[in-house]
C-alpha cells in the first residue's frame, strides 16, 4: 500500500518557467540588455544544459551559475555583464518568485491528507527554501530535501538512499516518485528501485531509456492512479 510520495516540485507543482522568465528579463533590464523575444527559450537550453552536466556529475553546483550566463551571452554576443554580476542580480530575483501551477496547491492538499509527502527537488538551498515557504508548500508538505543541502543530486542514488535512510519505516514497495524530468525524476526512481509517475502535461516524446511505470497529463490522473499503488 501506498504511504510515501516523493515528489519534485519545479514544473510538477511550481511554474518554474513562469519565475524564471520573469527573473531573466529583470536582470537583463537591470544591465540595460536588449535582446529579441526568442530570449526566455534560449535562456531556458542554456539552463537546462547545465542542469543536466549536473545531473551526470560532469560540473558541480557552483558552476551552473556562472556557465549558464557564458552560454547565453556567447549565444547573444553578449560582452558587457560580467557572469556572476548576471548571476547576482538573477538569483535575488528568482528567489522570490514563485507561481504555483493551475490546481497544484488543491491537488498536494488532497494527497497530504492521505501520503506521507516530501518534496524532492535540484537546486540552490536558499532559492528553494525561500519559493517554498512564500507558496506555502512547506506547511503542507512532511519533509523537503533539496540536492545543495543533501550534497548529491537527483537522479544520483545518493540522493535517494539520503531520503530513505531520513524517514522512519521506509520502505520502496510503499513509495512513489512523482516528477516531470525523465532524466532527474524517473531515472532517480528507477535507479532508487521506487516506482515512477511522470508528470508530462506538454505530452513530451520519450526519446530516453529510462521507464516510468505511469505517464500522466493531469493532476486529476495522478490521483486515481494513487489509491491503486
Ligand atoms: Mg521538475
């Protein structure tokens, strides 16, 4: 039976692009930068590309920073703002901003009266304590383990073992990773041996080898999938 849910947070619950966007004009406004409207997109590969060097152990936390504003800039001819004046101007920013998801916070109220949850989630200590308690997710949610304070990151089996060995009476067969990246969320699953709900509204191709057990579009799907584990 079903007791443990382990569930990211950013584009599963939280609008990440929503804040990011937001933060990234912010910043670019503060340097005086114009750049086209095809920004937000190139911004978010060159995010995105990080994360994943991250996520394969290839680059430590602390050189997403600097290397996500390299990227963008190279890609824009960008070479007034020095990357980490970039980088603390954006962070501040996205630290503040947080957009819960059309029917996310009805939909983790519902599964917190009947699981066990903890959110699960890659990124900076300070960023994700701060958007977690201004969006309230943190009164509701049982525990929240964040790859900085952990010291490894999803999809590393580290990470997970972390989260096992942290709440009392866990057991694999009883929990479920719910989560919108195949390569952080569902990998992580299927190397911690804990199934796996893929949260994938855009309805994304699966063009990886990694399995989740079920593949979902809605909040509503989650839940009727839940009582069944
Ligand atoms: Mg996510």
């Amino acid at each position: 039976m079903l007791r443990y849910i382990l569930l990211d947070v950013d584009d599963t619950i939280l609008d990440f692009r929503k804040s990011q966007d937001e933060a990234i004009k912010y910043m670019l406004d503060y340097f005086g930068v114009f750049v086209d409207e095809s920004m937000p997109e190139v911004y978010h590969e060159c995010n995105a590309k990080c994360w994943r060097a991250y996520e394969r152990g290839e680059i430590s936390q602390a050189e997403i920073f600097p290397l996500r504003f390299k990227l963008l800039f190279d890609h824009y001819g960008i070479d007034t703002v020095p990357y980490m004046d970039a980088e603390h101007i954006y962070h501040p920013k996205l630290d503040t901003l947080a957009y819960p998801r059309d029917g996310a916070m009805d939909f983790l109220r519902e599964i917190s009266a009947r699981y066990q949850i903890y959110i699960i989630t890659n990124g900076a200590m300070k960023t994700q304590d701060m958007r977690l308690s201004s969006s309230g997710i943190d009164q509701i949610v049982d525990g929240i383990y964040i790859s900085e304070r952990v010291g490894y990151s999803k999809p590393n089996i580290k990470f997970f073992q972390t989260v096992k060995d942290s709440i009392d009476g866990f057991e694999e067969n009883e929990a479920v990773v719910i989560g919108d990246s195949l390569t952080s969320d569902i990998r992580g699953g299927n190397n911690a041996g804990i199934r796996t709900i893929w949260y994938n509204p855009k309805g994304v191709e699966n063009t990886t080898d990694v399995r989740p057990d079920y593949i979902v579009s809605t909040y509503q799907e989650i839940m009727d999938i839940l009582p069944n584990l």
